[in-house]
C-alpha cells in the first residue's frame, strides 16, 4: 500500500509538470483507490491530500483524478455493502480506527532509544515541515507552488499516521517527503 502511495504521489507530481495530459492524474486516482483496499490509513491520507491540493489550484482537474479513484474503488466498495454485514464495516472502519486503536496509539515520541539516524528521522519533519509551509506561503502564487503545497499536505498526513506508530517503517513515508522537500529547496525558493 504504501508503495503504491508512493507511486501514485509520484505520477501526481509528474502531473504537475506537465499538465497538458490527464493520464497521470487518472492512474495517480486510481493507484490510490488500490493503495485504499489494502491499507485505508495510507490511501485515505494520500487520496486526502491529492484531493485537497486540486481544490486549492486546479478545481477543474478533480473530475479526472476521482474517476480513476472511482474506478479503482467502486466494485469492491460495492461488493463489501453487500457481502460483509454493516456492523463489522462500522466497526472495521470507524469503530476500531477512531476509537479502539486511537486509545492504544503512543502520544509522544520517543526520543531516548535508537541510533541517531534514528533520532534524524523523528525530528526532521519537525524542522521541514514550517520551513516548507513558509516558503509556500511567501511562494502561493508563483509556478510550481502547487507541487510544494501537495508535498506539505502529504507529508503532515504521513507525519500523523507516523506520530500514532513512531517507528522507522511509519516514518518512512513522511521522511521522503521530507528528502524530496530538502533535496529540492533551491528550485522552491
């Protein structure tokens, strides 16, 4: 799921380069809506944050992005309402995320175990992250902001799902991110 996520964010950055073709931004939609089936947490968040930054900029645009989302996720969503009983999709996908699993997550993070690698890795998005939103904020209005913004929305999804499991594998997502904010920092300001 998670690479799928990872694929889909990149054909939805591809997209933004180059938005004279609607290709990308249909299989970006419809490589989330697979990612969904197998873990809705990444899916819902990489869908979340797609569809958040096409309506910030490119409102127009979320027709083709949610019919390949709508592609991906129409029979099976279809086929669960009508095979599995509704109190076990209540409880599969409200019940136990907002309520069950919320209760059990860790707070805080722990900064005391691990390499120091280990400890790059929490504390890194904390540092890009309000670097990152600055600069769109001064940048909103300039090209290529658009990519900067879904890249922030992005990565503060992945930065909550890491802050509920902060190990290195729930981390991971949101630490490209983070890569690929640094990496590429001449070209955003």
């Amino acid at each position: 799921a998670v690479l799928l996520s990872l694929v889909s964010t990149l054909l939805f950055l591809h997209w933004t380069k180059n938005q004279s073709s609607s290709r990308a931004l249909f299989f970006a939609g419809a490589l989330t809506g697979i990612s969904v089936l197998f873990r809705q947490d990444v899916g819902a968040s990489t869908a979340l944050a797609q569809m958040l930054s096409l309506l910030a900029a490119y409102r127009g645009r979320l027709k083709v992005y949610l019919s390949g989302l709508a592609m991906a996720l129409t029979l099976p969503v279809v086929y669960f309402l009508v095979q599995v009983p509704f109190e076990r999709l209540r409880y599969a996908f409200w019940d136990y995320p907002l309520g069950i699993y919320s209760h059990y997550a860790i707070r805080a993070i722990p900064m005391q175990e691990g390499s120091l690698s280990d400890k790059l890795m929490l504390v890194m998005p904390f540092v890009v992250y309000p670097a990152a939103f600055l600069l769109w904020f001064r940048k909103r209005s300039e090209a290529g902001s658009f990519a900067l913004l879904y890249l922030l929305v992005f990565g503060l999804l992945n930065m909550n799902q890491a802050r509920l499991r902060p190990d290195t594998w729930h981390f991971l997502s949101t630490w490209m991110v983070c890569v690929r904010l640094t990496t590429n920092w001449s070209s955003w300001r």
